[in-house]
C-alpha cells in the first residue's frame, strides 16, 4: 500500500480558485468540473498544499502548457499536448500518486496508462460534443513511486495536464464550481471526484452560497451537510468543516428567501453536533472587515460579490492550516504571506 496520504478539499468555486487570479490564465471561463487551476494561483486550495508540502517534505509538480507539449515532442492542440497514434509521453520524474486530465474528442481517441512499464489503463476518450470534455483520471501507485507512461492506441489523445505527487501528503484540489451540495454527493460527482482518492482527510466548504441559491432551507441544508460528513466517514476519512466568506449585497431575496448568515450558521451547528473540527473562516473575514472603513471593504476581501480576491484566499488557507496543525499535521503553525505562491 502507498505511504503517501490524500487530503481532499471538497466545494465549490472558492475551493476550485474563483478569484485567486489563476481563472484569468484560461483560454474561456470554465466550472471547476471542466479544468483545474495551476498551482501557481493563490488560491487558498495552492496556499495550503505549499504549506503543508514546506513543513513535511510533500512534492507537488504540476505539467501543463508548453511543458508538457515539450515531453510530446512539442506537438500541441490548443491548450492540451497532442500525441498521435504509436508515440507516447514518459514523464522525467516518478511519483506515487497522478492525477490526468484528458481532453476528450468527437473523433476516436483511446490511451493507454503504464506504470513502471506495466499497462495499468485503457480508456475510451471519445464523447460527445459538449462544455463538459474533460476526463480525470486518478492513479495511486500501492507498493512506492512509479514511472508514468502514456501511449496513444488509436486515433490521437489530448492531455491537458499531469499533477504528480511524492512524499507524505497529497493535498487534491476537488472544487467544482457552481456545484451545490445536492449535486456534488450524487454518485455520478462523488464517485468520480472523492471514492477513487481514497482519501486520510477531506476538508470540506460546504458549497454554502451555491446551496444558498438553490432557496433549500437551513434545515435541508443541515441535513445535506450532515449526509455529507457520513459520506466521508464511510470512505474511512476524517472530516475537517470551514465556513464560507461572508458576501456582498442581498443577503437574502431577490437570492433566497433566507438569510445567508442562517446557511453559515448551519455550518456552525452542524461541525457541533456532529463534532467535526472547524474552521470559522466566515467569522475571520467578518472581524477583518468590521477594521475596515466601509468604502474599504469591497476591495479589501472580494473580487466579486459572491468570490474572495487573494487575500481572501489567504484568509481561508491560514485558517486551514492552523486547525490542521492544531488537530492532524502540526504543532508549530506557521502563518501566511499574502504573497505567497507556489514554486
């Protein structure tokens, strides 16, 4: 069995990176479900992971754009590097946990996985036109570090990324944005995006907003929430909770017939009952905030109404990783620079 534990970070597009600036990079505004972000964002999900990765010797290393097109003999498709049929893509470094996302294609497309020469993998890439063809593929290497290998078998395959993980953590990204509760713990979302990491710890947002605007009440929210936390348990991970920032604007009609401090507070009541550590990032924003001028403090944590700028992100990560030290990694928490990016 691998060493190396994952740590999934569950939500929606706070979680995903939505106003860290790394959206900005992509061709097209995009859901969370459709690509990831680079690590080089600041968003908090990047901030943790460098964190945690600084403190215990976790390597994260990330091939996308030119970089990855070079191991393709520079071959590219937009964004995504281009093999065609017969050649392969070997990456320089072994690493015990991959993550792959594949461009998808209306034509035949199939590729072929290998891990340390062995062919672990065949999958069928072509689908449908659609805004949504994107293929994760998660791999976790049992018995130490291996080498990665892609061929394709027929046709070509587009690779729009490899996140490559060593070490004793592997902190994943699993933000979809726009994604409320009720759709993220279906089985066609769950099973695909948390179930196959077999994850130590999941850290979950809560996807409060997103639940706000579906006008479900705090009680169905609650009760979403607490499913949520038994879906993690039964993988046999431990659950982490934060609460969501505060927003800007109607905190309740023409959005929802409640108001969205009750969600937040939810949140609150269910990490109680259910207890399950918290981190009340919400209440740090708000403290922040209730210093600030009030033509300040628009500009101070938001990018948008309903999304934290970066220093919003830093917010969220320092809170994280402080509980996380406090209650799983660490006992000397470090704090965060609102400049810090990943290398």
């Amino acid at each position: 069995m691998s060493k190396i534990q994952t740590i999934l970070v569950a939500g929606d597009s706070h979680t995903w990176g939505q106003g860290s600036g790394g959206e900005l990079e992509l061709d097209s505004p995009v859901n969370g479900e459709l690509r990831p972000l680079t690590f080089t964002c600041p968003s908090y999900v990047n901030l943790l992971r460098q964190r945690i990765g600084e403190l215990t010797g976790s390597l994260a290393i990330e091939y996308q754009g030119k970089a990855l097109s070079d191991l393709c003999e520079g071959n590219r498709r937009g964004q995504s590097a281009l093999l065609d049929e017969g050649h392969r893509l070997v990456l320089p470094a072994n690493a015990e946990l991959y993550r792959i996302c594949f461009q998808g294609q209306t034509e035949s497309s199939r590729a072929e996985i290998y891990l340390d020469g062995i062919g672990r993998l065949e999958i069928d890439l072509t689908m449908p036109v659609s805004a949504h063809m994107y293929r994760f593929i998660p791999l976790l290497c049992e018995d130490g570090p291996k080498s990665l290998e892609i061929r394709c078998r027929s046709g070509s395959v587009l690779i729009y990324r490899i996140e490559a993980y060593r070490g004793p953590y592997a902190l994943i990204n699993a933000g979809i944005g726009s994604c409320p509760l009720n759709r993220y713990l279906t089985p066609e979302v769950w099973d695909s995006w948390i179930t196959p990491w077999q994850p130590a710890v999941v850290i979950a947002e809560g996807n409060t907003i997103n639940d706000w605007l579906t006008r479900e009440s705090p009680a169905e929210y609650g009760s979403l929430l607490t499913r949520e936390l038994e879906m993690i348990r039964s993988l046999g991970a431990r659950p982490y909770l934060h609460t969501v920032s505060p927003i800007l604007g109607e905190q309740a009609e023409p959005h929802s017939p409640y108001l969205y401090p009750e969600m937040v507070d939810t949140v609150r009541k269910v990490a109680a009952v259910e207890g399950v550590p918290l981190a009340d990032t919400n209440r740090s924003m708000e403290q922040f905030l209730s210093g600030l001028p009030e033509q300040e403090r628009p500009s101070a944590l938001f990018c948008d109404p309903w999304h934290p700028n970066p220093r919003g992100h830093m917010l969220y990560a320092q809170a994280l990783f402080e509980l996380l030290t406090a209650d799983f990694l660490f006992s000397s928490p470090a704090g965060f620079r609102e400049n810090q990016r990943d290398p």
